[in-house]
C-alpha cells in the first residue's frame, strides 16, 4: 500500500509547518531551563522537540484520522507507547528534532524525520531540513527525491559501489561500548573517511543523495532510521541487520548497516568487526 499523493503533500506541509512555529523561532533562542537531559548528558531534549512534537501529534489526527503516532519523546515519557506500533493498521512514526544535540548547542545539522507505516512496513518517509527547507522523501516502490520549494523534485541514486579504502560512511563510534571503539577505530581509519554528523536525518540523505556510502547504526530506533531506510533502498541502496535479519520498523534491538549495495555491506561489517 501506497498513500496517496494529497496524503503525502499534507504530511510534508505539516512538517514545514512545526518546523515554522515551533523549531526556528527557538534555535539559537534557548533558555538554559529550556534544555534537559534524557538518558545521558549527551542525549537531550529541548522545549523545541516536545512543542514539534505535539504540534505533529495534533496535526497528523486531521491528516490521517486513527493512526497511531510514535514520537521520540511520548516514547520517552512512557515507553510503552512503542508497543503499539506492531499491531498498528497505519503509524506516524516522528523525530521531531533529530540532532537535537546540535540543535541545542547552536548548530544548523538537525532536522525533521516523519515516518508512515502500514502494517509494520514503511511506505512513506521524510528528511525535512528544517533551516534550508528542503527534503528527502520517499514512497514504497515510489522512488526517492530530492525536493524545494519552486523547483521540480529529482530522483535520487545511491553511490556506485566501489572498494571500502575508498569509501565514505558515517558510524557513532562513541554510541558503542568503549571496549570495542579501538576495534571501530582500527576499521575507520582504513576507508577513506568515516565520521559521524550527529544526526541520522542529515546522514541519510547525504546518502540517498549517493555522496556517501554507508551508514552503520549502533541501535535501531525507528525514529531515528525508518524515514532513511526507505530513502537510500528506494535510491537503489541496500538495509540489513548486521545479524542478517531484513530490517523492519518493528524490530526495536539490534545493529543496522545501510549500504551503497550488499558487497559494500560485507567489506563494512568486516573492517569493523562485526560480522
């Protein structure tokens, strides 16, 4: 199942909308009350994040009527929202800050993912910049595209593959446990480059848009990934679990390398060692 094209174009105006109302007017303007710690001092969460958040909850009840929404911060609050998203006939999964990290401290690397699933599968997703206003989206055998405001979207294609002394990638080596970060080092300083943007949105559409070659996830939050999954497969990429498992919006534990192709994905699991 696909949705149709006004369901889409509603989604991303609301998206362009939150972002209008509640994020810009609050970069760079955050009181010191504004910003509180979630899971650690480099996991936050801003007044920014919980209005966004709310204001797409609100929204998405008018453009979609019964869906359920799965955002990062209700999923904070009471995790047990999450265990909705399995069963549901149609979910709105929400970052309504990724990179709020940057965010916070000032920098224009933060953006907007929105996710539709059907059933568990992700047919619709979008990688909204909230600064620049443009986006990646995608639609389940739809393609992927890159579009703005007054111009034509264009079809997006991932990198050729090519061998990994030559490649570019983004891993969070400081999200894995501190034993295996000098493996992860080891591995990193063989490609060409690898780093990390502190923001899956930005991440995956540097991808999608074929200037980067992999991403390697340490977890698999679906708000952080299932936006961006659809994007780079849709651009002609490649997503599986590092133990082999197809990934899925469902799937709430484990490891993701989302590649330029299969053979890419192999040479990353071993210069990393995590095959």
């Amino acid at each position: 199942m696909r949705l149709e094209r006004d369901i889409e174009q509603a989604l991303i105006a609301m998206v362009r909308g939150a972002a209008r109302a509640e994020i810009l007017p609050r970069f760079r303007n955050l009181s010191a009350g504004a910003i509180k710690t979630k899971s650690s001092a480099i996991d936050l969460v801003t007044d920014a994040d919980v209005a966004a958040e709310e204001h797409i909850t609100r929204a998405v009840d008018t453009i979609l009527p019964g869906a359920v929404v799965i955002g990062e911060e209700a999923v904070s609050a009471d995790a047990s929202r999450l265990q909705q998203l399995p069963g549901a006939e149609i979910a709105v999964i929400v970052d309504p800050i990724d990179g709020t990290w940057n965010f916070a401290n000032g920098l224009a690397t933060f953006g907007v993912i929105l996710a539709v699933t059907v059933r568990g599968q992700t047919v619709f997703g979008l990688l909204y910049d909230p600064v620049v206003d443009d986006w990646v989206e995608a639609s389940l055998g739809g393609g992927a595209w890159f579009a703005a405001p007054g111009r034509p979207p264009e079809p997006l294609r991932v990198a050729p593959e090519r061998p990994f002394a030559e490649a570019t990638g983004f891993l969070p080596h400081y999200l894995f446990p501190k034993a295996e970060q000098p493996r992860l080092a080891h591995g990193m300083v063989t490609a060409r480059r690898v780093n990390a943007l502190c923001c899956s949105c930005h991440e995956y559409r540097v991808m999608a848009q074929g200037n980067a070659d992999f991403v390697q996830t340490e977890g698999i939050n679906c708000w952080d990934h299932a936006a961006g999954v659809l994007a780079v497969t849709e651009a002609g990429g490649h997503a599986q679990l590092v133990d082999g498992r197809a990934y899925a919006p469902t799937i709430a534990e484990g490891r993701l390398t989302v590649s330029s192709g299969a053979a890419m994905r192999a040479e990353v699991l071993e210069a990393f060692g995590l095959a």
